[in-house]
C-alpha cells in the first residue's frame, strides 16, 4: 500500500503523556495518506447503504473491495432514542444530504482524495408556492428524538450535549431513498414528493411509501397543522437545504461526502479542544468524563502538507492499552505533524482495517462493534 500513497505505522508508547497518572501502556494505529502520491478516493461509507442499520467496518469493506476503513461518527444505538443507526450528526453522501447537523460540531470533508477538518452546519426550509414558509427540522430520523440534541427548538436545549436526547414534539421531518422503503408510522400528516417538487400525495397519518427519487415530508403536532393547511396535491414545494462550513455556505456536489464526528482537537497547529462548544462539557453526565478519562479513541487529522491521518487508539486493557483522553489525542496528532485534527466515534466502536485486516483490538468483548459509518479508502 506503500506505493499507493499509504503509510502504516504501529507503536506502543509507555511515557507519561496527559492529566492522569499513568505509565501506559498506549496501542496506536496510524494510516497516512499523501494525496500527492494517492490517487483513489475517500467516502463516508453508509451501513447496509443506509441510515436505519449498523455493520461493522470490516463487513464494509468487505463487501465494498475498499482498500482500508476506519470507523466514523457518532449514532443512535437504542430504539429510545431514535431510529438504530441513523447518525448522530451531519452525514452526506454523493452530495446528497442524509443527516442534519448537530449545531455546527466539527465533522470531516471528504473529495476525491482529499480532505478537511470544518465546523459544519445545516439549515432546511420547505416553501409553498403562496410563499408561505416552514423550517425543516431534520432528515432521516424518528420525528421529536434529536440525539445529542443542537437541534430547532429543541424542548431540553438547542445546543450540543453528546449522547443525550432531547425532544420536539412539533417538527417537519425528510425522508429520502437512504431512509428505507416507508417513514415511521404515527399520528401527523404526510406529503409525498416527486424528484422536482411535485405533491403527488397527501396523508393524514404518518408510514407511508417513499419514492426512489423523491421524498416524503413527515410532520407532527403544530407542524402537522401547518403543512395540511397549506399544501394541496398538484402544487410544488421548494425545499432548501443549506450545508455551511466555517460559515461559508458549500455546494453539495456528488463529489462531496461528510461524516460527523467531534469534538475539534488542534487547529492551526495548536490544541484547541471545542468540548464544551462541542457538548462534552457537560459535568454531571458520563460524556463529561469520557473527555477527561483515556478511552479506546479513533480520530483523524490533516498535515501542513495534506497529508491525511487517521488514527486508532486501543484501550480499556491495561496489559495492552489503557486509552487516551482528548488532550492526549490531540498531543499525539501534534506529535505526527498535523495542523487540525477531529475526534470520531471510539470506545468500542473504534476499528481501523488495512488489506483485510482488523489492525487494532476492539474493547467490546463480543468483538468488532456494527457502526452506522465508517470512511472507506478506495483505489
């Protein structure tokens, strides 16, 4: 893979490097890719090609024939909280938007073989034809369960707080082709739309069929009310959806993939941890400690050069690897040069592959650990 533009490296590290005593041992996996050299692709790597399901990175690339894949971002776990495997956060693929934002966290653009580490946000509207307007308020989850929360007009809070769930019980949903075949049953109202904008149907409940090429709007509580008086079979729909990066607003070209992740660790070079900014912040919650402590960590970084990082850290196993903190992370992606650098999902979800092979060791007992996304390498 050398000569393909890859370089792998493992190393074992016992010296004292964080805010918690310790001699170690660390279990780091690093795979670089220099796009100069490099020529094949990145994506963000849906499981079972969809939002509603899990599959661990190896099956992926396995049945993708990609050349490496590490895990990606956070998602829903339990049905309590949302649809099982819809991510946590921002998630394009082939330009299409799949999963709104949670506020504007750090997630990683991918084209062709490059890569960028941004605060990502999205915005949605739907406009009628009379011009009466609506915002939408996500894409491809359980209306009124926002993981994570940083949602519109969320019931507990509009910013971030990881791994929580916050409620809205009046809300527009999307639903596209990644979605499945039908949206969640329940009371509300439904419109069906054609690929250009066209109501082709209305329905006064929710779990209907959604079209190949077009999309249903799903809408519960005062939401239901405003779409049902203002919308008539025959009529187009304008719906926008805005992705900004850094604040600037970006095209979403099929080129285009983001996955989600957070929180941001180094930028410009320097450590600059956005826990708070981010949702880890939180001191009375397990997230707050899963900041602070040394956890199993995947993470990715981008070098002054371009060169691209991504890095598995082992952990919860103290003959073989303890983990890392944040702050520990980010000291590792200064230490292989990076300039910005992101967290991924870890703890037991972090799983690195190359040529076949599961690199790292997963600190789930049962193993690999399914995910809801991973970033493929292709040749």
């Amino acid at each position: 893979m050398k000569a393909q533009g890859f370089e792998k490296a493992r190393a074992t590290f016992s010296e004292y490097d964080g805010t918690t005593k310790s001699t170690g041992p660390w279990q780091i996996d690093v795979l670089e890719i220099d796009p100069d050299e490099f020529q094949g692709e990145l994506t963000n790597s849906l499981a079972k090609n969809k939002v509603t399901g899990r599959e661990t990175v190896s099956s992926m690339v396995n049945r993708t024939q990609a050349l490496a894949g590490i895990n990606g971002g956070y998602f829903v776990v339990g049905s309590a909280d949302g649809i099982p495997g819809d991510p946590a956060g921002v998630s394009i693929v082939n330009g299409q938007l799949v999963s709104e934002a949670i506020g504007d966290r750090t997630s990683l653009l991918l084209s062709g073989n490059n890569a960028e580490i941004t605060n990502t946000s999205t915005s949605l509207q739907v406009e009628t034809e009379s011009g009466e307007s609506s915002v939408i308020d996500g894409i491809n989850r359980k209306p009124g369960l926002i993981r994570s929360c940083g949602g519109v007009a969320d019931k507990e809070t509009n910013e971030p707080k990881h791994d929580v769930t916050c409620t809205d019980e009046e809300e527009i949903i999307e639903y596209n082709s990644y979605f499945g075949d039908v949206t969640p049953k329940g009371d509300g109202f439904e419109v069906v739309l054609e690929e250009n904008g066209e109501i082709v149907d209305t329905y006064s409940e929710r779990g209907h069929s959604i079209p190949a090429n077009g999309s249903v709007l799903s809408a519960t509580g005062e939401q239901a009310d405003w779409l049902e008086n203002n919308v008539s079979a025959g009529e187009k729909l304008s719906i926008t959806r805005t992705v900004t990066a850094d604040g600037k607003q970006i095209k979403t070209q099929s080129s285009l993939d983001i996955i989600n992740g957070a929180p941001q660790l180094l930028d410009d070079g320097k450590i600059e941890i956005q826990a708070k900014e981010e949702g880890f912040a939180w001191s009375n919650d397990f997230y707050y400690h899963f900041a602070q402590y040394r956890h199993p960590r995947s993470f990715a970084g981008i070098k002054e050069n371009g060169n691209i990082l991504f890095i598995t850290v082992e952990g919860r196993n103290p003959k073989q690897s303890i983990g890392v903190s944040f702050y520990e992370s980010a000291r590792i992606l200064q230490s292989l040069g990076a300039v910005k650098g992101m967290n991924l999902d870890g703890g037991g979800s972090s799983a690195m592959i190359v040529n076949d092979q599961l690199v790292n060791q997963p600190s789930d007992d049962a193993g690999e650990r399914p995910v809801s996304d991973s970033i493929l390498i292709f040749k």
